[in-house]
C-alpha cells in the first residue's frame, strides 16, 4: 500500500474564462449584488478600444472611484496616497497585469484595516476582512488574480508585501483578448515570470501531487507557447489563451508549494535595478535549473534548461551577460551579492541544496 502524505492546497477564487468575457463585467458586478464600485485599471488597457466598448455598457453602474494606474511596481507609500479614496466602496475591480492587481488588493485591504500600510508587511494576522476584489489581467504572467499574495515595495526598494488568504479576489476574469492588447516586450516577460513560476514551483520543497500536475502542464504549454508571440501581427486569441491558462496554473501551483531561487533572486534585482519582474526571475532560471539537472534533480521535461536557453535565445532575451540588466558597475554587484546573501531561506526551498555561493556563481557566469 502507497502512503500519501497530508496535502494543504489553498483555492477560492472563482475563475471565467474565454475570449469576451470581459464584457459579461457588468452581469457579474449585477449578480454578486455589488452597489458602489471602483476601478483600478492600468492606464494604458484604459485607452484601448476593448475597454473603451466595455465601458459603455458600464456606465450605468453605480461606479463611484476610478484609478488610472501607471506607476510601476506598488509600493507601501502608494497605498496610503490613495486608500482613502476607496473606504466608501464594497467593491474594487483591478484590470491590468500583476501590479495593477497587487495595488488592488492592498487597497481593499487597507479599506477595513486602518494601520499604516507597513505595518501590514509580510503575513499580518488578525486582520480584518478586505472589501471584495474582482481581478481582471491583462497580461499572462503573475497570477495574482487567483492568489492571496500582494507585493509591495518599500522605502528601501525591499519587496514584502501583504500576505494574507483574507486577499483571495472574489473572482477572476480571464479574457484572452486582453492579453491581446499587450505589447510583445510585456507578453514575453509575463510569460517567462508565469514559466519561471511552472518551473520552480514543480521542484519547491512543498510540492505536492497536485500542484505538480499543475506547473508540468503549465510548463508544457508555456515553453510551446511563447515561440508564437508574433511583433509583426497580433498574437492569435489561441496562443493568447494559452498563456492565460498556463499563468493562472503556475500561480495556483506556486502559491501552494512556494517558489525558489531564480524568484528569490528577482526580489533583489527587480526593484534595486529597475528590471521588469518578469525577467528579473527569468534570466536566472536556466542557470538555476542547470544546477539542479547537475545535482541529479528530474524535470518532466528532458534537457530543460538547454530548452530554455533555447528559448531565450529565440526570445532575443540575453541571459549571457547580466550588464544588459542595469548592473555595471562593482558597486552594482555589491548590492546585488549583498542581497543574495539574505535569502538562504528562500534557497532551501530548491529541491537540491542551493547555497549563497551557488547564487554568486550563477552571477560570476552572467558577467562578460
């Protein structure tokens, strides 16, 4: 008889897909009986045409707040600029890429909580309930729409976040065609975050039968995938719907099982050198799975890390020399060293020992 360990596996955000679904917004707001209504929308979904169709059939809601978002990557202080402007909701509909989500729910956080954001850092318990989220992406890469997780950054350019299953959005809107609307630099580097999270979650220390299942299939779909991110045409509805799936199950599968160092790592290179999150992950991944493959570890995917240097070069994204992230000087490494060397906890989730040397050997090959 086979034992099966206890499996914790964490899910409540109710999810539609397809193409067009965004437009069934206003049934869905009308359903769940929602009265006053605000938006947080990424200010560049807001002026393509989808939306703008979209929001004629809004406008008869009772929609009281809309935030045009364009700031980049959330931080603490940028929540307490705008809480107070959403304490008079009962909803709050975040539509764009993790950011936009992220910035969502800490909003609807700090609407029933009224500490300082900061003092909300990391994994706050006994907290209240947040108003409820209806998460839109617009980018196939974080899954925030269907996690607890919200990062935030601090004064001193460190990602914590607010960390609570009380932030589960109520529900997640999948519309390929959305996806469609993101430029090919965006859809590529949500794609690798979305592939580096398939990727690390399969081998996370916590992970279970089920989110394995998970991240081999996202894995699959995502390494096919990202080859027909089309620059001259639109990116077809099917490869954008793809993407979408393959991103809300990475995100399902790392939220359950945790993450490893190629994602650690993005923590330090992503807001102290301004590298678009999705490939502050990403161009370590290879280097980390490689060490991994050396260290005897199986991937259910032969060869993957030469797979993935495969594709990064198709990608045009350089993974050989880490001065094309903004990290140029010996002042530059130095932050960076000095940051890895925080994250030994992080590492140990690696399913093969992975130290703070092992990280700086992967920085030492990225140098040219």
């Amino acid at each position: 008889m086979v034992m099966i360990d206890n499996i914790n596996f964490e899910l409540t955000t109710h999810a539609k897909f397809g193409a067009g679904e965004l437009e069934n917004l206003k049934k869905y707001v009308i359903e769940l009986g929602y009265k006053k209504i605000a938006f947080v929308i990424d200010k560049n979904v807001s002026k393509t045409e989808y939306w703008k169709k979209t929001y004629k059939k809004l406008s008869t809601l009772p929609i009281s707040t809309i935030l045009l978002y364009n700031s980049g990557e959330p931080t603490y202080q940028l929540l307490e600029d705008y809480r107070r402007m959403f304490y008079m909701n009962d909803v709050i509909i975040g539509i764009g890429g993790g950011s936009v989500i992220d910035f969502a729910k800490g909003l609807a956080f700090l609407a029933t909580n009224k500490e300082p954001a900061l003092e909300y850092r990391g994994f706050p318990k006994n907290c209240n309930k947040p108003l409820p989220v209806i998460a839109v992406p617009t980018t196939a890469g974080t899954g925030s729409e269907v996690t607890y997780n919200a990062v935030f950054v601090d004064e001193n350019k460190k990602k914590l976040g607010i960390n609570t299953t009380l932030n589960f959005p109520k529900l997640a809107i999948l519309d390929p065609k959305l996806v469609q609307t993101c430029p090919k630099s965006v859809m590529i580097s949500s794609g690798l975050d979305a592939l580096t999270h398939a990727v690390e979650s399969y081998g996370a220390t916590k992970s279970t039968l089920i989110t394995r299942a998970l991240s081999v299939t996202a894995m699959h779909s995502l390494l096919g995938n990202l080859r027909h991110i089309n620059s001259k045409n639109r990116t077809s509805l099917e490869v954008c719907s793809n993407l979408q799936q393959a991103a809300y199950m990475a995100g399902i599968a790392l939220m359950n099982s945790g993450s490893g160092p190629a994602g650690a790592m993005s923590y330090i290179l992503g807001p102290k050198f301004n590298v678009p999150h999705g490939l502050a992950g990403a161009i370590f991944l290879p280097y980390v799975v490689q060490h991994n493959e050396e260290k005897g570890f199986k991937y259910p995917i032969e060869d993957l890390s030469v797979k993935l240097f495969t594709l990064y070069n198709f990608l045009n994204i350089d993974v050989s020399d880490i001065r094309k992230y903004n990290i140029k000087t010996a002042s530059d490494l130095r932050i960076l060293a000095e940051g890895i060397e925080t994250l030994q906890p992080a590492f140990d989730q690696n399913p093969v020992p992975f130290t703070v040397e092992d990280a700086k050997d992967i920085v030492r090959k990225m140098i040219k």
